[in-house]
C-alpha cells in the first residue's frame, strides 16, 4: 500500500554554510536582477532617425546591449538601410540642390561591361570622389522679337549638370550618376537650393548670387549676337553648349578646365557648329567671334556652378572658386574675362534698367531687399564680405530617414514584475542546485547520515555519534529545550 513520506531536514554542520549562502543569495540576486533588467525591462520599438551611425553606435554601446548582460544579441539597434533607386531624387546633408538619380553601376574586372543595378542599400555613409563631369545649357528663345534684343528673349534657357559620386553600398562601392536641373531665377531669388545662409553657409551664398548673375550673363549674351551670314542674313533661336570636365587639368581658372562642344541653330533651321570648316575664326572664349561673348560667359557659368556641386556633395578637395578669397575674387569677374571690360559688350551701360542689366551686373547684399540693395560686380566683394561668414565646404552624406529598431524601456510596473519573478525563478533554481550539491557532498560523510529519532530508537552511540537520554534539568533563560527534552551530542572529526 502506498503511504506518504516526509523529509527531514537538519542543519548542515559546517558553520560557514550559511553566511555563505546568504552572501551568495545576494550577489545571486544582484546579477539575476542587471540580467532580467535587460531581458524584461527593454522592448525594441520602431524609430526614425537621419543619423543611423550616430544611433545604432550610440545604442550599442549601453550597458544592457555588453557581455554577459546580451550575449544573444537581440537588442542590438538594428536599422533598415536607405534605398538609393534610379529616378529617385534626393538632397544631401548641406541642403543644397535637388539630384536625380541618373544610374548606377558596380565596378567589375571588364571596364567596359559594368555591374548595372537599379537599387542599392545606403547606410549614411559619405559620399566620395563627387565632381561635376558635364555641363549642359540648352539656349531656347523664347519669343519672335528679332535680335539683339534683351536678355528675356532667352528666358526659357535651362541648364543641366551631370554629377558623378562614389556610393559605399551594402554591395560595394558602387558608381552613381545624378542630373541637377538648373533654369536660373527671372526673379532674384535662390530657392534652387535649401540653404545658403549667408553667415553659415557663405561659399555656398556667393556661388548662388554669382551663379544667377552668370546665367542671365549668358542669356544677355545671347541676346547681343546680331545677324549671321548662314546661306543669307539670319538669327539665333537656338543654342546647346557642352563643357564636358577634362580629367587632365587642375586649374579651373584654365580655359581648358572644360572640354566645349557647341552647336548653334538659327531661324532659317540651319545649324553651324564647333566641328564645321567655317570661314571665319571660331576661338571660343574672348575673341571676335560672334558666339564668343555667350561661350566666354557659359564657361565661366560652368566654372562657378563645379564649385558650388562640389560645395554640396563635400569634395572639399576638388577645384573650388568659393573656398579662399583670390578664388572669390576671380568667380566674382574673371580678370581676363572681355565682356565685363569698362565699355565692353556686358559694361557699357549708362542708364541703371538698360537691359535690365542689373541682374547680371550686379549683386545683392545679404539680408537686404531691393534695387538699393544691390552691388555692382566689381565692389561686391570690398562691400559684401565684411558682412559674411567664413568660406567653408563640409563633407556630406544623403539626406534619408532610416526606420530603425531601438531600445525603449518598459512601464516601470511592468518592468519591476517581470524582474521579480524572473529572479523568483532564477533564485528558486540557484537553491534547489545548491541543496542538490550540499546533499551529495554531506551524502559522502558517514556522520552526518543519522537522524535524532533513528538514534533514540536505537538507544546507542557509534562512529562519534552519542545518544545522551537525560533530562536537562532546569530549564536555562534563552534556551529553547525544556528541562525533560532528551537530546544527541555529535563528536564530528572536522
């Protein structure tokens, strides 16, 4: 028949026994509570943020997210990269232009049969090696006035830049061609860019004011070129210049900075261009040539906008005009630059609206607003930089929101329950492996293998173990016996 059993318990005869297992419960307890702190106190919750290096080293680096308190890893910060798309637009970290993404490609061991993808994983990394390889300006007229006339018959000019970068990707480094618009303002203003904040951004100020200027320049320009002898008089209507960038020069105040290609079109539909036998002298830049003015102005339009691309997307290292003052100077008026000689094509105005050639003469103070306001080329720089902040260039990244999970602490009621009982469990473990130990090792010592009842029933004393049966006598003050109670002496050899 089945009966039932209890234990009997009894003191473990080694008097460091209990300190110790009060002394371990403690230290037990502490590291059981850091542990279930981090396993129940945290829960990983959406996030965005645009800094994902900043956020996940930051993250990763608390205490919770070390050895031994995650040795599984999973809180680590983990963010979903941006993905970089052929046709998508973005802006960079410095806030400037606006760029559309053209292609992208990954080197491979044949140059000429490239990895081409339509995506690629961007994690916030910087962008490397970035320059503007081509300028494009598509002069288009824009009414039927016959030349010259003024710069507004050129208003639907717009102009193009092709921009290359290197793009650490989760794949590699990869190429990424990009296309900026540009179609200059008719109204002096400077939203093609987010931010040219005069004092904190004042390379990036002057490139925008100059730039305007330049364009309606060239569109100026243009508009000056007289009648052309092409199979009888006619007149320009259409214009497309190319400066491709020329790997082999440094200089950007060289006329050679640029590979030109140009090709005009005029009201008959008849086309001369660069590569035409003409009868006449067609150097470009300075020259008596009829196209000259437009072309001198346009590369020096060029010249400008590959400084302020390079400002943008952070090549601190490439030829820049807006970086130091000699380079200011000369983007403000190229010393060699004819149009803007005293009496010159683009100088010779003796009335301040003939031509309205205040927008190209001229250039406005910082944080002023009207035609007072303004400040011919040549004093700009004597009148405007007091007023300015330092030239600078900073390195840059794409501006993107990264969905990342992150950390987040618990309810302090939840967390502070789900720590108790995980360390009522933990705890609870740690003691049934302790008696399970103290068991074995007092199971091995032949003393302590007896109990008070089996030695009173057996009314003998063996092996150190003596049955004393007798009462105490008076009961001692403090003493838990009473005077009749009978009681065992252990003699143990420890």
């Amino acid at each position: 028949m089945y009966h039932f059993e209890y234990p009997i318990s009894r003191p473990y005869p080694f008097k460091w026994f209990t300190p110790v297992a009060i002394t371990g419960g403690i230290i037990l307890t502490v590291v059981f509570s850091l542990v279930n702190l981090k396993s129940n106190g945290f829960d990983l919750k959406p996030a965005y943020t645009t800094d994902v290096n900043g956020t996940e080293a930051a993250a990763n680096a608390r205490w919770f997210n070390k050895p031994p308190f995650n040795w599984q890893g999973d809180m680590d910060v983990e963010c979903q990269p941006y993905l970089l798309t052929v046709g998508d637009s973005f802006f960079t970290s410095n806030h400037g232009f606006r760029y559309k993404v053209k292609s992208i490609e990954l080197p491979t061991r044949d140059d000429e049969s490239p990895d081409i993808r339509s995506s690629i994983g961007y994690k916030n990394t910087t962008l490397e090696g970035c320059f503007m390889s081509q300028m494009f300006i598509k002069l288009m007229k824009s009414d039927p006035a016959r030349l010259p006339s003024w710069w507004i018959s050129f208003k639907n000019t717009v102009a193009a830049a092709t921009l290359q970068c290197t793009v650490v990707s989760d794949v590699g480094l990869a190429e990424v061609t990009m296309e900026a618009e540009y179609e200059g303002e008719t109204e002096p203003v400077y939203d093609y860019v987010m931010d040219s904040n005069y004092k904190t951004r004042a390379s990036v100020w002057w490139g925008t004011r100059l730039s305007n200027a330049y364009f309606i320049g060239i569109l100026s320009a243009a508009s000056q070129i007289p009648g052309v002898d092409v199979l009888g008089e006619t007149y320009l209507n259409r214009a497309r210049l190319t400066f491709n960038r020329n790997s082999s020069k440094t200089d950007i105040r060289s006329e050679d900075f640029f590979n030109l290609g140009w090709t005009f079109q005029f009201d008959n539909s008849y086309l001369q261009t660069l590569w035409m036998d003409l009868p006449y002298d067609t150097t470009p830049y300075n020259s008596d040539f009829w196209g000259s003015p437009t072309l001198t102005e346009a590369l020096h339009y060029s010249k400008i906008m590959h400084s302020l691309f390079a400002l943008d997307l952070g090549n601190c290292e490439s030829p820049n005009l807006l970086l130091d003052e000699d380079g200011l100077r000369y983007a403000i008026i190229d010393p060699q630059d004819t149009n803007r000689f005293p009496g010159a094509l683009l100088n010779n105005f003796t009335e301040a609206v003939q031509l309205d050639n205040g927008r190209f003469t001229k250039l406005p103070k910082p944080s002023q607003a009207g035609s007072e306001a303004s400040v011919p080329l040549n004093e700009s720089y004597s009148v405007i930089q007091p007023l300015m902040g330092p030239l600078s260039c900073n390195k840059a990244t794409i501006a993107a929101q990264y969905l990342c999970s992150v950390p987040r602490q618990k309810s302090v009621g939840v967390m502070l329950l789900a720590i108790i009982l995980a360390d009522l469990v933990f705890l609870q473990a740690a003691w049934k492996l302790l008696q399970w130990i103290a068991g074995s090792r007092m199971a091995n010592i032949r003393q302590t293998n007896v109990c008070e009842g089996c030695l009173l029933l057996q009314g003998q004393s063996r092996d150190g173990i003596e049955l004393v049966d007798k009462p105490r006598g008076r009961k001692q003050e403090g003493s838990a016996r009473g005077p009749n109670d009978r009681y065992v002496r252990l003699h143990s050899q420890e």
